[in-house]
C-alpha cells in the first residue's frame, strides 16, 4: 500500500504492506480520505517527536474491510472515523505519532475507538470529526451560558469552537484576530479561550480576562511558552487545560444539522502533493482544512 512515513531523514511516499489483524479486537480500515492537521505539520517538520517511519496522518474516515473475532460492534463495510488517541489518560498512543497512522491506503485501529458515520454524511464530515471533538472539550470547562467570553485567535478551530458554544446557548462570543484588530480591552472578559500559544497570547489573554477570570487552554502548543505568573496570582485567574470532548456528541450534531462546518473545507490533494505541504515546501490555506486522499 502507499503510506507518507518521517524517518529521521525525511517525509517519504513507500510502498509498505497492508497492515495484518493481529488482535480480535482490532479492525483494518481502508481509508478514503484524511485530514491534515498542524500536528502532522510538527511531526513532518521534526519540531515533535515521533516514532521513527511511523505514518503520519489521525484525522480520518474509511470502511471497515477486516474485523478481528471478538469485534461485535462494527461490521465489515461500516463507513467510520476513529478516535485517534488510545490508552488511560496517564499513558495515551497517538496515531501518527506513536502508531502507524492515517496516511495511508489502510490503517489498523482497536474496534473500540471506532464510530459509525451515518450515511447522510460525507467522508469529509467524518475526517473533521476528531476536531470537532477537540473543539467539544471547551465545553468541559466552568463556564456559563451568560457570561462574556473571547476566543483569541481567528483561525478554522476558533471559528469551529464559537459555532459550538452558540449551539450550547453562548451568544456573547467574541473571536480576537489578532494580527489585525486593535490591542484587547483590559479586565473584560469571564472567560477567554486561547487557539493560539504565544508569549505575547497569554500576556494579552491576561490582561484582558477580568479579575478571578477563566483562561481556557485549547492548542496544543509543542514550544514551552513563557506566562506573566505574577499578573495571572494578583488576578487570582483560573487556568484550565482541555483535551478532547466526546466523539459521539460531534456525530450528533453533524447528523442533527446543528453544526455547519462543510465552509471550513479546503481542497482534496494527492499524497505526492501532500508531501510537499508536509515537508514546508509549498504553502496552503491553514483557514480551510486540507484533506488528503490515497
């Protein structure tokens, strides 16, 4: 089969074999499209550690071809996504960086990580999935449908987590590009979700959240990044950190047609192009996601 790996060298398309079941609880995928995510960025790039040739790619949907004996809930010819994150909270794999993942022609994944996507859904609505379910887990966090809240960042997660929280009954929303709007008003917010982790983020973040305010950490940043701690204690602000949400509630919502996300897609390339993305040498649209298919 074709699959993108990272050696220690660089980002490469081989032929590889088709992964083989080896565990009754495992189903072999083949997939039909994937998405690009920054993380995959990282991990071509080297700025993450990751398995040496390991297959990049977690963002994903497919069909059920091979099913493992004890597999009772899939069956072959399901159309699925996966949770790509697998293990206890404390000892997590993730496709694409510890395990073989998504770019590929197959992928090999536990059944119970696996979820139906109903018919009337696209393949692309199931490779966007696993951000909705990222973007789902600013829900987790202690806030309240009438308070004042800021996403920072203008960005395609940004965009996603406002349309989520309105659906949850948020209506004072605001999303912060900063790169093209004036500085922050000072203690004005309740809560202020960050999309991006910069320095100079969090000491805007901090200024512009009120007194006893909530920062909640959504990006998953691979630098250390540094905070104004002495401003964040004489604030007394709350920091909480969010992971992931719940995969079912995200088909729900795509299925009950409360979520519009299809203005968020990009183009569809090959996996030499994709390459190429990975690899730094050629530009994309970040705004929209980009989806690769075998």
């Amino acid at each position: 089969m074709k699959a993108i790996i990272k050696n220690s060298e660089k980002v490469t398309l081989i032929e590889r074999k088709k992964p083989v079941i080896l565990s009754d609880q495992d189903i072999l995928i083949k997939v039909i499209i994937a998405g690009l995510c920054r993380t995959d960025i990282y991990g071509a790039q080297g700025l993450i550690k990751v398995k040496d040739s390991v297959i990049l790619g977690h963002e994903f949907s497919g069909i059920v071809i091979e099913i493992g004996k004890k597999v009772t809930n899939i069956k072959i010819g399901d159309r699925v996504s996966v949770m790509p994150i697998f293990g206890t909270e404390l000892k997590q794999q993730m496709l694409g960086i510890d395990l073989d993942g998504a770019f590929a022609e197959y992928v090999l994944v536990p059944a119970n990580y696996t979820y139906l996507i109903p018919n009337h859904l696209s393949f692309e609505e199931g490779a966007f999935l696993e951000p909705i379910a990222a973007c789902l887990a600013v829900t987790k966090a202690p806030i309240q449908a009438d308070q004042r809240g800021l996403i920072y960042g203008k960005n395609r997660i940004a965009i996603l987590i406002k349309r989520i929280l309105n659906i949850k009954g948020f209506k004072n929303i605001e999303i912060y590009d900063y790169q093209n709007e004036n500085n922050l008003v000072d203690h004005s917010y309740d809560f202020i979700i960050e999309t991006i982790a910069t320095n100079k983020a969090f000491q805007e973040i901090v200024k512009a959240v009120k007194y006893q305010g909530l920062i909640i950490l959504k990006s998953r940043t691979f630098s250390e990044v540094s905070l104004p701690i002495n401003a964040i204690v004489k604030k007394e602000i709350k920091l909480f950190g969010v992971y992931y949400g719940d995969f079912q509630e995200g088909i729900n919502l795509l299925a009950n047609k409360q979520l519009e996300i299809k203005d968020l897609f990009g183009k569809t390339i090959d996996f030499a192009e994709g390459i190429e993305i990975l690899a730094g040498k050629k530009p994309y649209d970040e705004d929209k996601k980009l989806f690769f298919k075998p």
